[in-house]
C-alpha cells in the first residue's frame, strides 16, 4: 500500500466534520505556500502540486460522503 492509498484510507475513516476542517487547514498551507512561492522564500515547489491533490482528494471524499457513495478497495469484488 502506497503513502497516497494510506492517506485516502485515512480520510475516509473520517466524519464529514473533520473532513471539512483538514480541508481548511490544507488552503491554509496553501495559500502560505503561494505567498513563500511569490516571495522567492520556497524550496521545495513540488510542495504546492502535493497540497493541490490532496484538497482534491478531501474534495471528492467529502462528496462521495455527501452522496452516499461508498468506494471499494482495490481487489475487493
């Protein structure tokens, strides 16, 4: 299992509630990011891309959660 299946693991584990707040503090760093980007303060770029994935990652947990969608694992029949 890879560091990303665990991670998604994770948040689904997760109620829509603490789902919303990592997805608050995740445009937290973000936006910080960003700001270091703008002022030539970061070192590791890749950093912004990782951030933007897993907002989108929370995102569509937080809909599938909404819709009552329920993912099955990889193997699972």
């Amino acid at each position: 299992m890879t560091k990303i299946e665990k991670y998604v693991d994770g948040l689904r584990d997760k109620t829509e509630n603490e789902l919303k707040t990592e997805l608050v503090s995740a445009k937290k760093e973000l936006f910080n990011l960003r700001f270091q980007n703008a002022t030539n303060q970061l070192d590791n770029t890749a950093r912004i891309r990782q951030v933007r994935k897993n907002i989108a990652r929370i995102n569509t947990i937080i809909t599938q959660k909404q819709k009552g969608i329920e993912q099955r694992k990889k193997g699972a029949v």
